[in-house]
C-alpha cells in the first residue's frame, strides 16, 4: 500500500536535465545555487532558472583533492570535484554560479571555481539580529540583483519579483506539508522518502510542477493513511536528525537509522523543514529587496552567531513531531556546526531530557559499520 506517486519522484532529477537542455537551447539562462541563503526569486523574476548544485556524493571527492587540501569539508570537495571534472549537468547548463560566504572553506573555493564558470559570491553577514547586518545583507542582495541583470540582460522588476516570492512562497507551503506528515503517530513516511522527494524537487526546473507533484503525494499519504497506511508502529523509536545538509548520495545516517529499527521522522536543517518555515507576507507593501533581506538572514544557521533560532527551531520540532530521540550530524571539517552541537547537546540532554547522538562523519563508508554500532547503542537508550 506504498504511496504509488512516490515511484515519480525518483527520475525527476534525469528527466529535468533534458527539459534544462531545452530551454537552454531555446535562450532560457541558468543559475547554479548552492545554498539557501541566495534569494533564488531574483533568478525567478529575471526569466531565468534556479537550480541546485551537485555536492552531495563521494565520488568526485578524490579528483577535487588535486586542488583543494583533505582535510576540507566534504560538502565543499564534493562540490568543487562536480565543477572540475564537468559531472554536474546542472553546473554544466548554468550560466553563472551563486556562491556565499557562509564559512572560509567555501569563500576560498570559489575563488578557484571562478577558473571553470562565472561565479558571483555573496556576503553574508554572520550576527543576524543586528540592523548593520540587514543594510549590509540588503545591499548584497542589491549587488546580486545588478549582477543578474547584466549577466543575463535583464531587467528585474518589482513585480516581476513579487510574482516570484509568490512561487517562493508555494514551494514553502506544499514542502512543510509533506513534512507535517510525520507529526502523525505512527509515522507516514520513512525518513529515506522524504529526503528522495524533497531533494529530487529542487532540481524541477519547472516550480509550479514540482508544487503540484508534492502536493498529489501528500493527498494520496493522506488518503492511505484514512485507509490505515503507516510507517512503523506505536513503538518505533522517532529520531529528530539536525546538523548539516544532506542529500540524496549523503544519506547514510539517515539509511542506517532506520536499518537499525529507527525512524528519522523530520530533519531541521537546511535540506529539510528549516527552509519551509520561511515566509513573506505578500500583503507587505515595502521594498521587495528588503522582505528578501529579512526572510534570508532569518535562517537559523550555524553560520550565524549567536544563532538562538536553531534551538527555538528544533525545540518546537521536537513537541511538534513527538520526538524519542535526536542525532546532530556534523560533516568533518565543518567547525561551525561542530562547535554549535555544544548547545544542541544542551538543549535536548539537560532541558528537554531526551537521548542525543552527536556524529562526526564524511560521505565515504569507511565508517559505515562504526555508526552503526553507535547508532544502535543510541535507538537502544530510547
């Protein structure tokens, strides 16, 4: 009785790649994102596509080591190793790369990536809550603007922007959805599931069909579950998995979970809920750019110090989805999330009294059967 739609999802990725191709034939320009912090609505507003990046496989690890030192992020190593060696069909088809500033490692690397593609790096301002850092984010956002225009010889409209925070706003709305399904008990989906739904989406180069193909699979979990469709059972122990961004190629963690009898029934980071919690009230008359500004510098990363939402964040997300459990995945080399699980620790262990896991990994199985020992150990305090 498994969600039939879900079959659906897994060739989006492949068949988007051919429908990228043809409307790069058609005139249609491209630009390359790799992370959450780029407004990708102004890429919207100028007629063009956003996309997401490759950087989620180990694959192309070794040949970006010809460049880059090992002991490098693997998120950062798998991305640049992607550009390098031309394996990224959605590197290949863009037009200009959106880098940012969120750690030293990236910075630096697209100062060599500038060599394979055009490449515009964003600064980001790292103290979220101070107006200093919104003039200056605004600002950033402003450059960008100008940056797509002269580079895809455009000109972007407040309208035209308005229209995309609209869309913005839909891809929010119909992910947090299928998110939510997992607030029921038993669980509705697996934790593999909605990592392959949610990560093969973001390639669609066509939005309002990505919408609508979330959208028909939350409808039918919906109308399974009246049926009496579900993952799991009563007892099956509900991880919460935090940390860095994971993807399909990354995934191990999550896979291993529930190998080992688990469930990873939500994930807040920025490959999972965190994003859908980002809203712009359409109603809000002021300047366009700056609701972006506010929207974007409110992600609760780890990039940001302090960085109180991402405990707020995962506070609620621990009430809202019941949960037993929470593993706080850090890719090695990441010291900001490393350093950050500090609090984490603090928050689920001392406050909330819960068990928590904190793994420190790459995207190699080296260390497969060593987390699965430790992950075993950790579904069996729950």
């Amino acid at each position: 009785m498994r969600p039939a739609i879900l079959d659906s999802f897994k060739d989006i990725r492949e068949q988007n790649i051919m429908t990228l191709k043809q409307k790069k034939e058609a005139g249609t320009k491209v630009a390359g994102i790799y992370c959450g912090f780029c407004p990708r609505e102004l890429v919207l507003a100028a007629g063009a596509i956003p996309v997401g990046l490759c950087g989620t496989r180990h694959e192309p690890i070794p040949a970006a080591e010809k460049d880059l030192p090992r002991n490098l992020c693997p998120l950062i190593k798998s991305s640049y190793g992607f550009a390098a060696t031309d394996t990224c069909p959605y590197f290949h088809f863009s037009d200009l790369v959106i880098g940012e500033t969120t750690c030293d490692g990236k910075k630096k690397m697209f100062e060599i990536m500038q060599k394979i593609k055009s490449v515009h790096v964003m600064h980001l301002p790292q103290i979220a809550d101070q107006p200093s850092s919104l003039a200056l984010w605004y600002d950033e956002i402003v450059r960008l603007k100008r940056a797509i225009e002269e580079q895809f010889q455009v000109d972007i409209t407040d309208e035209a922007i308005r229209e995309a925070i609209h869309i913005t706003n839909e891809e929010a709305r119909a992910l947090k959805a299928l998110f939510d399904l997992n607030t029921a008990k038993p669980a509705l989906m697996t934790g593999t599931e909605l990592l392959m739904t949610s990560f093969q989406v973001s390639f669609n180069a066509d939005r309002w069909q990505g919408i609508a193909m979330v959208d028909n699979l939350v409808a039918e979990v919906r109308e399974l579950a009246r049926k009496g469709y579900h993952v799991g059972d009563e007892n099956t122990p509900r991880v919460l998995m935090t940390g860095t961004p994971v993807g399909m190629g990354s995934e191990k963690v999550v896979t291993l979970v529930e190998e080992c009898g688990g469930l990873v029934v939500a994930m807040q980071n920025c490959s999972g809920y965190t994003p859908t919690l980002l809203h712009i009230d359409e109603s809000d008359p002021r300047d366009p750019i700056m609701l972006l500004a506010e929207k974007y510098i409110g992600i609760p990363c780890s990039v940001m110090s302090p960085n109180p939402g991402r405990r707020e964040t995962l506070e609620h997300m621990i009430s809202r989805f019941k949960i037993d459990g929470v593993i706080d995945l850090t890719w090695q080399a990441c010291h900001t999330f490393n350093i950050e699980s500090y609090y984490i620790a603090e928050l689920v262990k001392d406050k909330l009294g819960l068990p928590f896991l904190h793994l420190e990994t790459d995207y190699s199985d080296s260390d497969r059967e060593t987390l699965r020992v430790r992950i075993e150990a950790f579904l069996e305090m729950i």
